[in-house]
C-alpha cells in the first residue's frame, strides 16, 4: 500500500496498534509479596483523555501514605491511547 491516506472502515480488518499499547489497565503489583504498589496518588485519573478512571483511599494512622480503596476503570468508553 501506498503512504495515502486510509479509511478504516472495515470491522473484520484490524487497525494497527501503538507498540507501547498493553491491554487492559491494571494495577501494579509487588513481584514478591503481592501487595499492591499504588500509592492513591491519583496522577493516572488525571492524566486519562477520556476521565475513566476513579479511585480513592484513606491514610490509616501514623502512615504517611494513602490506602487504596477502590479503583474503578470503564472501557465501555476508552479510547486505548
């Protein structure tokens, strides 16, 4: 194919996809133990296009850093960028 432009307008054909693209969103975890690495820090919520993704924490007591609560992240509407 030529450097034209090109219509993606056929479903079964797949569109190319960025290399840095991996999926579905999750959570990072530690390797060893398990434990969730996301410190609240809400920098993913504001950094999505699409303002998909909700989270939230609390801080327990005598800790400095947030506890995650939940995480929610709707698909239905991404825009995979």
């Amino acid at each position: 194919m030529d450097d034209a432009i090109r219509c993606w307008s056929d479903p079964a054909e797949r569109r190319p996809v960025s290399p840095p693209f991996r999926g579905v969103l999750r959570l990072q975890v530690e390797p060893a133990t398990g434990a969730q690495t996301c410190i609240v820090c809400d920098q993913c919520a504001k950094a999505c296009p699409d303002d998909l993704i909700a989270l939230g924490g609390h801080r327990e007591p005598g800790h400095k850093i947030k506890v995650l609560d939940y995480f929610d992240f709707y698909l239905s509407r991404c825009c995979f960028c």
